[in-house]
C-alpha cells in the first residue's frame, strides 16, 4: 500500500513539474497564479481548522 502512495506521490510531483515547466504562460505569470492558488488554498483551510476549533467543546475529565 505504501508503496502504490510512493508511486501515486512520484507521478503526482513529476506531473506537476512538467506542467510548469511546458505552461503556456510566462513564468511571472505561472508563479503569481500558483501563488494565488496555494494562498486560497491556505485561507481555506484555516478557515476550516478555525470554525472547527470554534464550535468544538472542551473535554472534560
């Protein structure tokens, strides 16, 4: 199982790359919309880790 992830992970990477590296954009305009995409990436989560934490009761011993 481990090793399919490995795999899945490696193909994931090299995809990614390749794709960057033929985009048909320039590469200022490839790296501000990764940027702009891994930031609303993060906001999201955050945002979801932060409701999360709001709405969760405390455990009690």
């Amino acid at each position: 199982m481990l090793g399919r992830v490995r795999t899945a992970l490696k193909f994931l990477t090299w995809g990614l790359l390749l794709g960057l590296l033929f985009a048909p954009r320039s590469g200022a305009e490839t790296r501000r919309r990764v940027v702009q995409w891994m930031t609303y990436r993060f906001e999201r989560a955050a945002g979801r880790v932060l409701r999360i934490a709001r709405t969760a009761q405390p455990i009690q011993r």
